[in-house]
C-alpha cells in the first residue's frame, strides 16, 4: 500500500496520516505518537502501520471489519499469552488451520470470513485449555474433596433441571403453549 492508493470501500484516495489526526489525545495513551496510519479521505476506511514505520499492517478495513478484527485478536492473543505456544508457533498452527502460507497469516489482512474463522478456531481450542485446567485441578483434590465436588455439581444440575421445567410448565396456557 501507499499514499493515493484507491479505496477499496467507495474508491477515495487513501493518504499516509498522523495517528495523532485519528486519536487526538489519546495518541500519547495508546502509545502512538509518531505513528501513521492509511486512510481514507472520503469514507475513512484505515489499517495502521507497523511501529516506526510506514509499512501498513494489512489491507484499509472499515470500522465493521475493523472491530472484527480486534475481536480476532483478543481470542488469538490470549491462546498465545497462555503460554501454551510460542506467538511464532501459534501462528503457525493458524497458518496450517486456514490453509494458508505462513507469510499470510495475519488478522490485520484478513476479511470478515477469517476473522469469523480465527474466533471460532481460538474460542474451542481455549475452551479445551480450561477444560483440561479444570481437569487436573479436580484431579489434583483429596477424594474426600472430590466427592464434595461432585455433589455439589449434581445438586447444580438438578436445580437447574428443575428450573427448566417450571420455566416450561409457565410457557403453557390452557394446553397452549405461549410465546415469550
């Protein structure tokens, strides 16, 4: 990318701006003083640049994709920072999951379709993580705990088997069932 390339969103010119010009105030909070940014001048679609430098992240996004991709960060980040990868690693393992070359594999040049994808992939995988945390800490319990635990999780489970079925015994109104 580079200045007075066209937007891909509604055809503008995009221009190498100060991050200063988009956050104002908060530039210095957001660490990005002396940073730039690629946007728009017309529907200011914008990707950031890489520290110091005026080489874009990715593609421009608009403020949609853009959330979307903070949202695939977040989700990604923390599968990394949990120390069960490397960040290297985990982009790897992305790289292989999307079928894509490793080069390739980074959210800020991914579209909605990926980022959806990326969300979906990191959400099971972290899932699993607590999953197997929650595992060994039970494991790890005295059996006399262990029992007291289970329960406790059976008790859980029957209230809310019983709430359940008074939440649907309420929906029905003379043999009719009611919408909500």
């Amino acid at each position: 990318m580079k200045e007075n390339d066209i937007c891909r969103y509604c055809g503008g010119v995009i221009k190498l701006i100060p991050a200063k010009m988009v956050y104002g105030e908060s530039t210095r909070r957001l660490g990005m003083e002396g940073e730039h940014l690629y946007q728009c001048q017309n529907c200011n679609a914008r990707v950031g640049c890489h520290k110091g430098t005026t080489r874009p992240l990715g593609n421009v996004a608009n403020e949609v994709l853009r959330l979307k991709r903070v949202e695939a960060h977040r989700v990604f980040d923390a599968l990394w920072k949990s120390g069960r990868m490397t960040r290297t690693g985990a982009y790897r393992w992305l790289a292989g999951e999307l079928h894509l070359r490793p080069d390739r594999a980074h959210i800020g040049g991914f579209e909605m379709d990926q980022c959806q994808k990326v969300i979906e992939l990191c959400e099971r995988i972290n899932k699993d993580l607590l999953s197997e945390q929650r595992e060994w800490e039970f494991s790890a319990l005295p059996p006399e705990k262990q029992a007291q635990e289970l329960k406790r999780q059976d008790a859980a489970l029957r209230k809310w088997k019983d709430y359940l079925k008074d939440a649907k015994a309420r929906l029905h109104t003379n043999g009719k069932e009611r919408s909500i």
